[in-house]
C-alpha cells in the first residue's frame, strides 16, 4: 500500500498544475495566445489525469494490458478534443 506522504505530494502537484491552468487560461483570452494557451492546458490535463489514474485510481499497479485500454481511452478523447477545438476556430 502507498504511503500517505505519496498520496499528499500528488494531491500538492495536482493542485498546482490545477493553479496553472487558471493562470494559462486567463493568458489565452488574448488572441495570439489562444493555440498556446490551449496547447499547454491540454498537456497540464494530460498530465493530471496520468497522476489521477495512475496513483488514486491505482492503474500503477494493474496489469499492463488495462493500461493500455486506459491509455487508448485518452488518446481517443485527447482526440475528439482538439477535433471540437478546430471546429470552434
């Protein structure tokens, strides 16, 4: 079992990653940023959600094969995402 020194050092990375979309997000506002701003949202999303899945979901310690169906299920949604994104633009 994890300790929970890990679990609260996670739940301080997401918390500041979570900070840093904030601030990313007020940034795109300007126009000339918006592909920026979007661009780094979604891998500060990307990476939150590896930490959630793979630590308080325990994915980290499943067999390698759920892990890939997970990580298709991302890439598959990462996907969707930037195609909705486009037909905004």
């Amino acid at each position: 079992m994890t300790s929970l020194k890990l679990y609260t050092a996670i739940y301080v990375v997401l918390f500041v990653i979570a900070t840093a979309q904030v601030a990313v997000e007020r940034a795109g506002y300007l126009d000339s940023m918006y592909w920026v701003a979007f661009t780094a949202i979604m891998v500060l999303s990307a990476v939150k959600a590896l930490f959630v899945v793979g630590y308080y979901q325990h994915l980290k310690f499943e067999p390698r094969s759920v892990t890939l169906v997970v990580l298709a299920g991302l890439i598959g949604a990462l996907a969707l995402t930037f195609a909705a994104a486009y037909s905004i633009i």
